[in-house]
C-alpha cells in the first residue's frame, strides 16, 4: 500500500516539472529579439547559440577540420631586386667558370706605341692629348720625350722639364711636321735626332738652355732659338747653306757675337736682336763680287739690342730690299 502510494507521488511531480518547463518555453519564444539582453542568445540558422553552451559549438582548440587554403593561392613569380640580383649573380658566376684559365689568354690588346709608357709610367695619350695627328704634352712634368704614335705630325711639349734630346725620340716619325718644346731645360740635342725628319718644317725652341745647334734637315723652314744660351761658336760655319726652304731664323736674346754666314737666299726673316754682336763681314748679306745680286725676300732683319754701330757698314746693305734695324750712331 506505501509503495502504491509513493509511486502515484513520483508521478505527479514529474507532470508538474513538465507543465513549468513548458511555461518557461513559451515566456522565452513571446519575448522579443530586441529586448534584454542582446548576447543572451543568437539564433543561427537552425543552431541556437548562447553563452552557456558557445564553448560546446565552436572548440577553437580543434583544428583539424579548419580548410587550409594555400593550395588555393595563385603562383606569383618574385621579379623583385633581390630575385634580380641572385639571377645576375649566378648569370656571372657561370661566365666567369667559362674563362679561360690561361691568364696570358685574359690579357687585353696592347695598343702599339699608344701602350709605350711615358715618365709617368702611363701610355702617352693618357698623359697627353691626342688629337687626329697632333700630341699635346705641354705642362706635364715630362723629363723626356715621351714614345709617340707613327702618325703624329704636330708635337707640342711645352713647359716641361725635358733637359736632352736622344738620337732615337723621333724615330721612324715620318710625317712629323713641328716639334714645339718651349720653355723646357734642354741643354742639348743629338746631332741624329733631327736630320732623318723629311717631314720637318717648324722646330719651336724658345726659352731652352741650347749652347749649340745640331745638325738640321733640309725641309726646315722655320727655326726659333729665342732666349737660349746660343753661342756663335755653337752654329757650323755652313749650318744654314743646304736649308734651301728656311724662311724665319729667330736667334734672338742670346751669346752671338758674330751674324751666321752661309744664309740661304729662301730666308726673308731674320732676329738676331739682344745678343753681343760688335762687326760683321761685307759679304755676309750680299755678294760683294756680284753688285746685280739682289736677295729681295729678306726684308726683315733685326739687330737692335747689340753694341754694333750699322753705319760702319754701308757695303753690306746694297742687295737688300730695307736696311736692318738697329743702331746707325
């Protein structure tokens, strides 16, 4: 009979829990979204998501399910600098694995006389200009001629520290036309350095320390010696005879005492102003047997700066077309 009577107990319990949970159900659906509050509960599609039970829906610790969308990526191709820079890197490195190990192989041309090195230690038309067929050399602390190209015509080296002219600075340069070497310390040049030049026509010697002159080639035409140390005893009595084309013969400021003899009938300019010449010869200008000898082109002849009195010397004017200038009292 107790146990009859416990059981109809536990039965009527149970019905009334359920009628609250019912209750409880339906006060939930007739509130609204809006109301209270917001994050209590969501409703995602057929999931109903709330604070209590978020750690049971969505487990960050488990992974394994998650897509990995790597696979899906475009390729792109890196072209940035460093990528360059490895491609040139390993483009160089296999080139340089392609080079002949020889190193004479490796050498690069000579470039002739170009290559010639000069004081300096470097090729001449590094230290100088080159230009077509002239080299300039001038102020270059050259303390020699240095080796220049077969072509060159026109040599200027002015200003340097050149004390001597060799036998071979001028070898084999055919075609070479002036040589100016002004205001260098030249004290002396090679009687072969200049005579085997067929080309030469101009040879600028200002400002030197010549004692003497060498031995000169026939094509000369203009010769300047200006403020030398010249000496009359330094020129060969028939230096002057075989130049048949000089034209100009500047041997100003020097240590002349006497005018050359032998002048060539091509001369038309002569400067021996500012040396130490007292008398000259009556035949030095003109033939003194040939009074119809004539030398029309010397019109020009300077002997001012010297201590000779040119009116002792009337005979020695008669074949020229103007009388020198210097001193007549």
């Amino acid at each position: 009979m107790k146990l009859l009577a416990l059981l109809s107990l536990l039965i009527l319990m149970l019905q009334e829990a359920g009628t609250a949970s019912l209750s409880k159900e339906e006060r939930e659906e007739d509130q609204p979204y809006g109301e209270g509050d917001s994050y209590a509960i969501l409703h995602l599609g057929d999931y109903v998501l709330s604070l209590d039970n978020y750690d049971e829906v969505i487990d960050p610790s488990n992974y394994d399910e998650l897509t990995d969308y790597r696979d899906q990526l475009p390729q792109v191709k890196g072209t940035g600098l460093a990528s360059l820079t490895r491609t040139r890197f390993t483009q160089s490195t296999e080139v340089a694995r392609t080079l002949p190990s020889n190193p004479t192989m490796a050498r690069p041309p000579t470039l002739g006389l170009l290559a010639a090195p000069a004081n300096h230690g470097l090729p001449t038309c590094l230290i100088c200009v080159c230009l077509g067929s002239s080299v300039y050399c001038d102020d270059t602390d050259l303390e020699n001629i240095p080796p220049l190209p077969q072509t060159t015509a026109y040599l200027y080296a002015r200003f340097n520290r050149i004390s001597h002219i060799r036998a071979g600075d001028f070898k084999g340069l055919t075609k070479l036309k002036r040589i100016d070497l002004s205001g260098n310390s030249i004290s002396s040049i090679d009687d072969k350095a200049l005579r085997l030049l067929p080309a030469l026509r101009d040879l600028i010697l200002p400002e030197n320390k010549l004692a003497a002159l060498p031995v000169l080639p026939t094509s000369i035409e203009v010769l300047d010696v200006r403020m030398n140390r010249l000496q009359s005893s330094g020129i060969q009595p028939e230096a002057f005879r075989a130049l048949e084309k000089l034209q100009f013969l500047y041997l100003a400021d020097n240590l002349l005492d006497a005018i050359p003899r032998s002048l060539p009938l091509s001369l038309r300019s002569l400067h021996l102003q500012n040396n130490m010449i007292e008398t000259m010869q009556s035949d030095v200008f003109c033939d003194a047997k040939e009074h119809r000898h004539t030398r029309r082109q010397l019109e020009d002849i300077r002997l001012d700066g010297n201590p000779i009195n040119l009116s002792l010397f009337p005979s020695a004017y008669f074949c020229l077309p103007r009388l020198p200038t210097g001193r007549f009292v």
